[in-house]
C-alpha cells in the first residue's frame, strides 16, 4: 500500500521538459464550498509567497463525477501542455504550479449523456442507473424527513402519476427550480410553474432528437424525418422531473462553490505573490471559475481565462440581456459575468462546437429560472433565450467580441484589438463533443495566453 501524503503536501510532482518539476496541487470543496483540505489549501497558498512561480493554474472539472478522473483530466490536460510548450519555447522565465479544485459532483454527469435507451433496449445501463440513483439521493436530501419516504415512492413511479401526485411530486422540488445562484437571493417557485415547465421536458422513456424539442414558449415541430423517442414529451414521467432537477442541482452547487470557497482561494493566491494567475473550466467548471471571479476580493487581475464547453447562458457577458425586449424601460441589465471581464488581464477565451449535443440541444431544456438567463451571426441563431454559451458561442457583447475558428498546434492565434474582451473559438473541427476538451488544439490555446504580453 502506497504511503500518505504528508498533510498539505502536493498532490503529485509533475514531470516537466528540461527536467523541469511543478507542484500539483488538488484542492477539495464540499457542496456548500467549505474547503475540505484546509492544511494542503494553507500550504498551497504558503509556497506562491515563497517559491515565486511565475504562472499559477487553476482548473475545475465539470462533468467529472470521481477524484480518479478529475485528477485524470487535469494530468493529461497539463502532459499536452507540456509537450507543447517543449516545441514552442516562451520568451520569459516559467516556473509552473498547478492547482486543480475538487468539488462533489456526483451526479454531474449530464442525464442525456447516460440514461438507459428504454425506447430501444430492454435492458438499463449499470451507470445510468447508478447515475439516476445518485440524482435521487441527491434531490432526496432536499425533502423533509417525514415526506422523504412519500418522495421516493413518487419518483420510483413511471409515467402513470395523476395530476395530483404530479403536483405533490413538483412541490417537493419545487425549492430547486427558484431563482436562486450565487448573487441573487431565491424566490419561491410553485408546484404548478414546476409542472407546466416539466410538461416541455423529455420523459424518462427516451431520449429527444434534435427536431421535436420544445423551444420556450414554442409548440414542439418535428423535423422531417426525425424519429420520435418513445415517451418524449407524452407523459409526466418522474425521470424527466429529477433529470432536469438534477441539472439545476449541481449548476446552483457550481456557483455556490465557485463563488464561496474557490473565489477565497483565488484571492489568497493572488495576493501572495506576482504570479501571473490562469483559470481553466470545462463545463459547469466554467461556472466555478467565473464565479470565483467574480467574488474574488482581491485587487489584482488575473492573466485569463479559458472556458472549455462553458454550461452556462450564452448571454452571461452581455451589456444587457434584455435587450431585444420590445418597449422595455428602465436601466440595463447586464449578464451575472459581465463583472469578470474588468478582472481578467487578457480577453476571456471561450470555446464552442455544433458537436456540443448537451450544450446545443438539451441544455435551455432545463434552465428556465429568471437566474439562468445570462447568469447572474456565430454558429447559427441560438434555440431558446436560455442557450449554453458552449454550444452558439456568447451573444449580447456583440462589440467586444472576437469570433475566431480554433487553430492547430503551431499555428498562432491572431492579435485581438484593444476593444476586444472575449475570443470565441468556433471549436467544431477539433471538438467532437461536450467532454472532448483534452486534446492538443485546447492545449495550444492555453500556450497562446501564456505567451501574450
């Protein structure tokens, strides 16, 4: 058996060209955004004050659902950024460390991603299935004791619950569809608005193909040709309820976690040295990252940002997200993010792909809150007002925006103007899909920030 880590110490050494090492440190989160290794958080804190690096990385995970493989990513993501960096040398003095956050996501893993094919095959997927059951346990937690038991009944049900259940089921997790996130406090959804929205969502009896979605307010329209998943849209079956739930579930934790314990780290790193400071996040990591940001209480900048396959609104950078409203009066209201392109020294750097299929087909499915809508012409007009950022790119900064196609390794990123305060990389030729992010074309585009002046 393999010893214990010295108490806060790294939790590896990365080998490095040259023989170059980097510490690499893992910092872990509860749901609430405590941290959970207060000795490895202090000492990692400790040694930017007294090993002077130059460069600071810190990721968050998204849809990893295990240490194992939030550990895995961030290694394989920083050996081909290595590699890279080995071809490409910088004309500046590099002393890397690295600092990936650990925070529960269990059930993170997006529902459509792995939900048993009912439609097609008799028999249930083991993960899917462990997956489900970890949304229920998850959603469970939220329900008083003394309902808990009627709770489980509900959702064990399929999709033969009469209104009335429905509505009860709907008023258990009623709390999880409020407009509550990070900066905005909760207000009160009813049963009945849960169940109008979970009447627009998939059934748990299949999975919806791209053209019988309901688009907001929308009546659904088949594409031609487009087969019809058995349940979809049929029936109040539980399963769609408690996937969607569980989507809001860990979007809300991502912000909480971003904006408590990550925003705290990042202030404390930023204040005990000159390092020049990058954040990576894949996925609802994005949301950790840009809600640490934007709670950062620190003065300094931090270099950039790099959002791989953000899940958030595609409007979360915008002057005013309500814009297009006709006659509407009153200030502007800009997105929950906007905030953080005053922070960040560099132009933020976002990432998009038609291949995106959570993030371009399902995603505005579930976030319907008011706080989803850009969270507290790019790749086609978007779905919905409630469209991912990682699936059309961001809209509503229209004038600061850059819209680049993603380059090969070796091929440099073009110069930005002054004016510019987002990059967004059409992605769709070296991103096949929601969690294809480790790869050397998403390497090469943290290698260019590093090199900007």
């Amino acid at each position: 058996m393999a010893d214990r880590l010295p108490p806060g110490a790294p939790y590896r050494i990365i080998d490095l060209d040259g023989g170059q090492k980097a510490p690499f440190y893992v910092i872990p989160f509860d749901r609430h955004g405590l941290c959970t290794g207060p000795l490895t958080r202090a000492n990692l804190v400790r040694s930017v004050a007294t090993d002077d690096p130059t460069d600071v990385f810190l990721f968050s995970h998204g849809w990893n659902n295990t240490w194992k493989d939030a550990v895995g990513h961030y290694d394989a993501f920083v050996t081909r950024l290595a590699a890279l960096r080995a071809r490409n040398a910088l004309n500046r003095p590099f002393r890397p460390m690295l600092v990936g956050v650990f925070w529960p996501s269990i059930v993170l893993v997006a529902p459509w991603e792995r939900e048993p094919d009912i439609a097609a095959a008799p028999e249930a997927d083991d993960d899917a299935v462990a997956a489900e059951r970890a949304a229920v346990d998850e959603l469970a937690a939220l329900v008083p004791l003394e309902r808990r038991e009627r709770f489980y009944a509900l959702a064990q049900r399929g999709a033969d619950l009469d209104e009335a259940e429905a509505a009860e089921f709907a008023g258990m997790v009623a709390a999880v569809f409020s407009t509550e996130d990070e900066l905005e406090a909760a207000a009160p959804v009813s049963a009945d608005a849960v169940v109008e929205l979970w009447r627009k969502l998939p059934s748990g009896s299949g999975k919806p193909e791209w053209g019988s979605i309901t688009l907001g307010d929308e009546q659904p329209v088949a594409a031609p040709g487009a087969p019809q998943a058995a349940g979809f849209l049929s029936a109040l079956d539980p399963r769609g309820l408690i996937r969607a739930a569980t989507v809001l579930l860990m979007k809300d934790r991502a912000g909480r976690v971003g904006g408590t314990g990550v925003a705290s780290l990042l202030g404390d790193i930023l204040d005990a040295g000159d390092a020049r400071v990058h954040l990576i996040g894949h996925s609802y990591g994005g949301k950790v990252m840009l809600s640490a940001l934007a709670r950062n209480p620190s003065q300094r900048r931090v270099d950039s940002v790099l959002l791989l396959q953000p899940a958030m609104s595609h409007l979360c950078f915008a002057e005013d997200i309500d814009e297009t409203a006709a006659g509407r009066e009153g200030a502007a209201r800009p997105g929950g993010y906007r905030v953080t392109l005053d922070r960040t020294r560099q132009p933020v750097m976002t990432t998009f792909s038609r291949h995106d299929i959570p993030l371009t087909r399902l995603f505005h499915l579930a976030v319907h809150r008011a706080s989803d809508l850009g969270e507290a012409t790019i790749a086609g007009e978007p779905p919905s007002r409630y469209a991912a950022l990682g699936g059309f790119g961001p809209r509503g900064a229209d004038d600061e925006t850059d819209v680049q196609s993603a380059r090969a390794p070796g091929v440099p990123y073009p110069p930005t103007t002054d004016r510019v305060r987002i990059v967004a990389l059409e992605s769709s030729d070296v991103i096949d899909g929601h969690g294809d992010v480790v790869n050397d074309a998403t390497a090469w585009m943290l290698l260019s920030q590093l090199t900007r002046d």
